[in-house]
C-alpha cells in the first residue's frame, strides 16, 4: 500500500474514537482524507436514511444532499454494495454532478455489523482517471477501518432469536421499577438487566459521560446477546437514544421519556410538576415535549438533584426522605398531578404523593414503556411464547451483596 495510505490509516486510527458520535468521526475522516490525498475536489460521505442516500460530513463545495438508491454513481455503489471506480464521469450513465469540475470518482459502501450498508464514501477529483487499483486498496481499508471504528461499535451484534433476552441498562437500580411492568405485561420474556450503580447518579455526570457510561453498559449486554434494548433511565434515554438507535439499527431499541401525556389529559389546564434529573430537565428532548403539551397545562420543572439516592441506599420511607421531599416539593405546591422523570423515583411514591398532599394523582412512564417494548417485540415477531416461564438475571457494574438483595427486594417487593 502506498505510503500516503499508510499515513491516512494510521491517522484515522489515531484520531476516531469508537464512542464518539458517528457524525463526529467522519467529519475528521473527511478532512482526514482530504489532507492526505492529491488532486482531490470533493471528499466525504452520504450515510443511508430511510430509503435514500443523505449528505453527511465533507470537504469541498456545497454537495446535492439526497440521492436515491440506483442513482448516481453513489447510488449505485449502494445498490450493488460494491466499489466503483469511475475513470471518466461523463461517461457513466446517471453520474450526479454536483461540481462541474470532476472529471472522474470513487465510492466505497460502508457497513454496519449485521452487513447491511450504512452509507458510502465518496471521492472525487478534477483529473481523469485520478484513481487508480491502489488508491482502492486504500481507501477501502480506510473504510474498513471506519465501520470497525463507528458502526461496529465492539463488533457487538444483536441476537435474532426470539428466546434471546431483553436487556435493560439503568444507572443504577431505578430501571427496576420498568422492569416490573416489562415482566407483567410479557411473562414469557426473558430479561438480562443491567445497572450502572457504580457511576449512578448520571443526572448530575456530563452529557460526554452519560454517552461513554451508557455505552459501555450496554455493550456489556450485546456480548451476552440481546435481541431488544431498553433504557430504563430518563438522563440516558435524553442523552444518547438517537445513538444507539444510529449504533444498533437493526434492534429494537426503547427509551424512557416523562409520561407528560396522560399526565396533562388529566390535569385539564391544571398544574403539573415534572420531576427529574437536572439533565433531563435540560435536554433537548424535554423542550420538545413541553412543546408538544406545554398549552395544555401549566408545566414546572422541579429538578430533583439527590432524590435518586435515597432508591440506590434502600430508603424509600421515613423521617429523612419525608424531610427531603417537603423541601424539595413545597416550593412548587400545589399540584394537580406529578409526573415522575426518573425511574428511580416510582419507588418512592407513597412517600413523594405523601409530602404533595395526598390527592395529587401521580405518573409514570413504566406502563408506556412497556407496552411500546411488547409492540415492537410482535412488530419484529421476536415476542416470546407466553407458555415460557420468563427468567430475569440483575447484573450490576458495583459488586456489591448488599445491593444485589435491595435490587431483589426493589423487583419482588420481599
Ligand atoms: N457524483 C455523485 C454525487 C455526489 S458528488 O460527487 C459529491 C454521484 O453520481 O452519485
């Protein structure tokens, strides 16, 4: 292989983390390349969305931004996921112009862990035949190397198979209270739960290390072999579900988000208090449901910064989380209803409808969630006999007795 190729591998070696966003390794990898290689007027990549080709990261002038598959010599490489090497542009049937000064063009297809194409890498230059059998090899194993590096993230690939287990990732123990709905409402699942304890609270983590922690969380599960994924957490679910649903696109893949919905129905034009992590409370997600409902009902955010704790110590009753939970609520009251945020908090509702006053009529997400995992498990036809007695297996990143029976007690209620 040439040298310049050589030096590009190890670059993007260097540079492209596998955690990072998908977007953020190829923007380096396209100006990577760009740096690397001569005679160059175009680098970069269309990644596959929906059923057409989508402008991704680049180097060069302004590009056209969807191309259909079997169009173009993008959308042909995609097609016959194969590289094309195309000596003369004007010579190829469907060649896309996007700059008048391309004479000839290569695309390489990019592929997920499953086989499937992600997307295409494409370069173009302003000489005939600029690329020749060794810059193929190159760029070919450049990409190679950015599939490992961005869309096989561990080389974890999900389970097929319907007896495979549903795996539910959580900070710490508050997934529990998603899993005991998952577990009445589809009996015959297996599920494979894995909590964060040892980084929990993430609320209070920044975005960069919810994304890192969450990852590596559930590639933990996708070793074991999952067929489906939940993120029982609000903080990761608003961080970094878009991600994993960009990282696993073949799987089912749930979040968590605050049940604004029902919560606001009932309420009618009342007061409604959200409670949850400071993180969740910030995310974009959570600005597009108070969009979404913020008319119907007066919304308060009430940002419970070390609430969840009280869960992961085992304290879900007395005098000190009473004391908590009057300082926390009472600048907010009253209120008709209060939607819990956070997974850890519905073990905490006896005491939290206690210090609102009573009446107030509380909300969870667990329920929807779900629900939403049964639909896309029959969706997906992976949903399990219900003849199968369903087995759960609580695994936790902190090694601990002591929180291995509060998790049993959290489930089964003993
Ligand atoms: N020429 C490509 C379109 C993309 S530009 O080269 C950036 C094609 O025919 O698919």
């Amino acid at each position: 292989m040439p040298d310049n190729y050589k030096e590009l591998l190890s670059a993007l070696d260097a540079l492209i983390d596998v955690t990072e966003p998908v977007q953020t390794g190829l923007s380096n990898a396209s100006a990577l390349i760009w740096q690397n290689l001569s005679s160059l007027n175009w680098a970069g990549f269309y990644l596959v969305r929906g059923g057409e080709l989508a402008l991704g990261p680049f180097q060069g002038k302004p590009a056209c931004t969807m191309i259909g598959k079997g169009k173009g010599v993008c959308g042909t490489a995609w097609q016959e996921d194969q590289t094309i090497r195309v000596e003369d542009v004007h010579a190829f049937p469907g060649h896309i112009a996007c700059d008048a000064a391309s004479r000839s063009e290569i695309v390489i297809p990019l592929h997920d862990s499953n086989g499937r194409v992600m997307g295409v890498l494409d370069l173009d230059s302003f000489l005939p035949a600029r690329f020749l059998p060794e810059d193929q090899e190159g760029l070919e194993a450049a990409a190679k190397l950015l599939e490992h590096k961005l869309f096989n993230f561990q080389d974890a690939a999900f389970s097929q198979n319907s007896d495979a287990p549903v795996g539910i990732v959580d900070s710490g123990l508050g997934g529990l209270s998603v899993l005991k709905e998952m577990i009445r409402l589809m009996p015959g699942e297996d599920f494979l739960y894995r909590g964060d304890s040892l980084h929990a609270p993430y609320g209070t983590k920044t975005p960069e290390d919810v994304q890192r922690y969450t990852f590596a969380n559930v590639s933990y599960l996708m070793e074991r072999g999952i067929k489906a994924l939940v993120v029982a957490c609000n903080t990761a679910t608003s961080v970094c579900i878009s991600r994993l649903r960009e990282q696993y696109s073949d799987m089912p893949v749930i979040g968590v988000e605050p049940a604004l919905k029902p919560a606001v129905l009932h309420s009618e034009g009342g007061r409604v208090l959200v409670m949850a992590t400071p993180m969740t409370l910030q995310e974009h997600k959570f600005a597009e449901l108070m969009d979404r409902y913020g008319r119907e009902a007066t919304i308060v955010k009430v940002p419970s910064q070390g609430l969840m704790e009280y869960v992961e110590r085992g304290i879900l009753e007395g005098q000190e989380l009473d004391g908590f939970l009057a300082d926390l609520l009472n600048p907010y009251l009253p209120a008709d209803s209060i939607v819990l945020g956070c997974t850890h908090y519905p073990f905490l509702a006896d005491a939290i409808r206690k210090a609102a006053g009573g009446s107030v009529q509380i909300y969870d997400g667990s329920e929807g969630t779900a629900r939403e995992l049964r639909r896309k498990l029959e969706e997906n036809r992976i949903l399990r006999e219900s003849a199968h007695q369903g087995k759960v297996e609580i695994l936790n990143s902190k090694d601990s007795a002591e929180l291995a029976a509060l998790a049993e007690r959290l489930l089964y209620g003993c």
